[in-house]
C-alpha cells in the first residue's frame, strides 16, 4: 500500500491548503526578511503591515508576536450582505452567491455591461503559462479601499480561514460571537443549496457534459467529492451502453450524410 | 515576435534561484500536487520543476544546519539573540516540513497509481514490446518454457518515458518483475504455458486494465473560455466539443474532457 487515502484532497489537505491563502498582520516585533521555500517573507517592522501566508501568521499568533488583520469577507456587515445575497437574491435561489472575480476577469457588476475577460498569464521557467488562482490570490487581506458597489464575496477557502481565525485569533476579529453565526448559518444554506444541487448530476455523466457549481468552496468540495463523484461515475456506467449506442448512431449519421449533413446539426444545437 | 513573447523569454532567462521564481515554483508544485490527487491516470513528470524544487530543498537544509550550528554557538550570542533566532529556526523548519510533506504525498500518491495499473503503464513506456512479445511467443512455443515474467515488457533506457520520471520507470519494470516472478512460483507454474502470460488478450479482452478517463473531476476554468471535449471513439473519429465554461466557473466534469486544457494550463483541477 503506497498511499492509502482516497482520490481528491481530503479535509485535512483542503485545510492545510487553505494555510497557503495570504493574511496580513501587524507584528509586534521586527524580524528580518526570510527565504522561504514557498517564497521570500517580508521583513517585519512593527506597527507595519505585513502580508504573510496564514500558517505563519498563526505561528506568529501563537507566540503572541504579532495581530492579524481579519480579511475584509470576514465582518459582520459583509456576512450578512452575502447572506442576503445567498437565501433573498432571486439570481442566486439555485445557485452559489458569485465568488471574487480572478485576476483579469471584471467584477459581477461590470459583467451586465458585457465587458469581457482577459485572462493575464504569467510566463513559467519551463515557457508555459501560469494564470493564478486560489490559495495564491489575495483574497483574504484587509482591504483599505473597496470601490463603491462592490458587493463582498466569500472567497475560495472561506469556511477554513473563517474557523481558523475565529478558533486561533478571535480577538482581533470584529465581533466573533456574530461571526461565528453568520458563518454557521451561511454553511447551512449553502449546504441545501448543494445537496438540492444533485438533481441535476445526470447531465455530468454525458460525454461532453458537465454540471456548474461556480462559486462553491474547498471544504465544500472536499465533503461533496465523494457523493458527487460516486453518483456521476454510477449514472455513467448505467447509460454507458446507451452512450455508445448514441455515438455509434452519430457515426453512421455522419459516414451516410457527409460533412455538410453534420454541420447542419450543429446549427441546429447552437440555436 | 510580439512583446508578450519578449517579456515571456526575458522571464525565462531570468536566474533560477530569484525569490520570485520561488514563489512560482511553489504555487506550481501545489497545484500539481492537488491535480496529482485528484485524477485517476499518471500526470506527465514535470521534471525540471521537480529538479529546481529538489535543488531548493537541499539548499535550504544546509542553511538551516548552518543557523542550528550558530546558535549552538554559546559565546556568539546573547539572550535575546537566541530568541530571534529560534523564531526563525522555527518558522523555516516549519516552511521545510510544508514543502517536504506535498513533495512525499505527490510521489506517494503516483506510486500508488503506478502499482495499481502496473503493466498498462510498462506497456506504455515500452514502445517496442509489440514486436518482441510475437518473437517471444513464437520461441515459446517451441520451447514450452514460458514463464509469467517474460510476458514484462522491459522498458527501453534511451526511450522516452513519459509520464513516468526515469526513477518510476526503473522501479515499476523492478516491482512488476518481482511480483510475476512471485506469481509464477506460487501458482501460475501450474498452469499451461499459454496461460501463464500477464498480458493475455485472448478473445479480444485485454487482461490490462488502465486507469478510468471517464471519471468526474471539478475543475476551474482560468481562461475566458474553455470546451468540454468529447474524444474521437465509439465510431466518431473527430473530436466534438461539448458545455462551454466561462472563466472562474467551477465545473463538475469527465476528466478525458478537460485533459488537453489542463496540459495548456487553462484549467486547474480541484
């Protein structure tokens, strides 16, 4: 037995993932710059704000060397926005309140007036391109300036960091007895939201098909994985052999009617 | 030429040992070690991130014996000294064990897989074995001595052994001989020859099974926009093109959809 855990990052991976997303803090002592294997760390000048990866912020926590900075998601007010978001906004009744957008992409009140992504890869040494994404993306530092009309979003890894905030730093939080309930009741909302969702699973077992969860989170994933997967891989070999009927049936459409036959097809599914 | 290919190759040539290209490097091994996890089939080796990120590891052992023997040092250093030092011991040990414990899950995660199919993955590095298995099988049948461990193919040393790293292929040609060799002493031998291969497709069934490309993966798309492809089979020899994904949306689909976007890197597994 090389490895006896099951496919996909499971909680305790998902967690330990989480610990890479970027925090700042307001240390208490200076330490010099450090070279990292994940990355250089800034030097720490108190009262300066510094941004860190979350497990280095804890580290420094737990020593009580330093504050950390609760991200702008994790308040009060911004909760309960997204709450209202997630169970009043007649866009969101079946789905994710939307997520902060990647670099390149525009904010969801920019998206209605049809401004299109661009998508800014970085180059890697082997020449291919990298697009950042989450735990690497500053999703959870204090932001000073939010442009006005702005909604808050939960990022990625929010119910990770929420817990281990509210369980390692909760004095430095906003009112963590609220935020512990708003995070609580926002779990549960987005959990019906989840499980409602496998009603519509069939479509991921087509070839070519597939099912949005945009918006979703990690610890979301990495309890629904099991469930999800086990439900598509089952539906898919139960209407395996309908499957290939279908494919085989297109072929033989496709050897009799010729090219143009078929691209007559595919207008017809476009529209 | 445009200017984001200049920039692109300025990065390139950039010296592999900047921080930034540390970061990079990191947030590339991270996220393989997720899709590592994630998908049924061997990811192709990425061996020169795997080799920088080998180098930085052994680097920043030595840095660390080196503090550790400085502040061993009782003369050099006052209290507080020692304070700061400990800090920094502790928090590059820590980041150490981090990296450590992603790159011993990855190589756990593909040994893993590499044993469960053990002979689809030899046949697939072996490109050759087609031609010596018919030599071999007609020698065999001449001289009745066939044994379970000649049906494992051996991998060709100048061949390219994608997406196994030359150390897989050495272990997994090694592990596969090992155990048809057990196989055949414990019962295999009791059979007739003919039946004693590991790698029989007698009626059109082949006794090697490979990993599921079918299987749900969840997805993010980092690009505008990415298709869900169908691959050519089942009679339909071109490739079709399913759901669109717009970019940041999280999708649930196969894994054989979205193969060739994750090689170009538009979409990460989850």
């Amino acid at each position: 037995m090389a490895f006896p855990l099951p496919r996909g990052i499971t909680p305790p991976e998902i967690a330990f993932l989480a610990e890479m997303e970027q925090v700042n803090i307001v240390p208490r002592q200076r330490l010099e710059g450090l070279e990292l294997l994940g990355g250089p760390v800034e030097p720490l000048l108190p009262p300066r704000r510094a941004t860190l990866p979350l497990w280095l912020a804890l580290l420094l926590k737990r020593q009580r060397r330093a504050n950390i900075v609760p991200p702008s998601w994790l308040h009060p007010e911004a909760l309960s926005l997204i709450l209202e978001i997630e169970t009043q906004h007649s866009d969101y009744q079946n789905a994710f309140s939307p997520p902060p957008p990647l670099p390149g992409q525009p904010s969801v009140r920019d998206r209605e007036t049809q401004q299109t992504p661009v998508a800014m890869p970085r180059s890697t040494q082997d020449g291919e391109r990298y697009y950042a994404s989450p735990p690497f993306l500053p999703q959870n530092v204090a932001r000073d300036y939010i442009p006005p009309g702005e909604p808050p979003s939960l990022p990625y890894h929010w119910l990770e960091v929420g817990n281990v905030l509210l369980d390692a730093a909760s004095d430095d939080l906003v009112d963590p007895d609220q935020t512990r309930r708003l995070l609580k009741e926002l779990r549960e909302v987005r959990m019906a939201k989840f499980r409602a969702g496998t009603d519509v699973l069939d479509a991921a077992a087509i070839g070519g098909g597939g099912v949005a969860l945009t918006g979703v989170g990690a610890m979301e994933i990495g309890e629904g994985r099991g469930f999800v997967t086990g439900v598509v891989d089952g539906l898919r070999k139960i209407g395996a052999s309908k499957e290939q009927a279908r494919r085989e049936q297109m072929a033989e459409d496709m050897a009799n009617g010729g090219y143009g036959a078929t691209q007559e097809d595919d207008d017809e599914m476009e529209f | 030429m445009d200017i984001d290919d200049i920039l692109a190759s300025v990065d390139r040539d950039a010296n592999i040992q900047t921080p930034e290209s540390a970061t990079l490097d990191h947030q590339l091994l991270t996220r393989f070690w997720v899709a590592e996890r994630a998908v049924s089939e061997l990811l192709p080796w990425p061996a020169s991130l795997m080799d920088r990120i080998m180098e930085r590891v052994r680097r920043q052992i030595e840095a660390i014996e080196d503090l550790a023997a400085s502040s061993g040092d009782p003369t050099a250093s006052t209290n507080t000294n020692n304070a700061t030092l400990n800090l920094k011991l502790s928090i590059l040990q820590t980041d150490l064990a981090r990296t450590q414990y992603l790159i011993r899950s990855l190589l756990r995660q593909r040994l893993s897989k590499l044993t469960k199919h053990s002979m689809h993955y030899l046949l697939l590095i072996s490109p050759n074995h087609n031609t010596s298995q018919h030599t071999q099988s007609s020698q065999s049948s001449q001289t009745q001595q066939q044994q379970p461990e000649d049906s494992v193919p051996t991998p060709d040393d100048m061949a390219n052994t994608s997406p196994l790293s030359p150390q897989e292929t050495s272990f997994i040609h090694a592990h596969q001989t090992l155990l048809a060799r057990h196989y055949g002493s414990s019962f295999l031998s009791t059979f007739p020859p003919q039946l004693r291969r590991l790698d029989d497709n007698a009626g059109g069934t082949s006794m090697v099974q490979g990993p599921e490309g079918k299987e749900a993966v969840f997805v993010r798309c980092l690009v505008d926009e990415v298709g869900v492809v169908v691959p050519p089979g089942d009679g339909v020899e071109e490739e079709m093109v399913g759901t669109g994904m717009r970019m940041g949306d999280v999708w649930v689909v196969r894994w054989e959809g979205v193969r060739g976007a994750w090689e170009r890197g538009e979409v990460e597994i989850l």
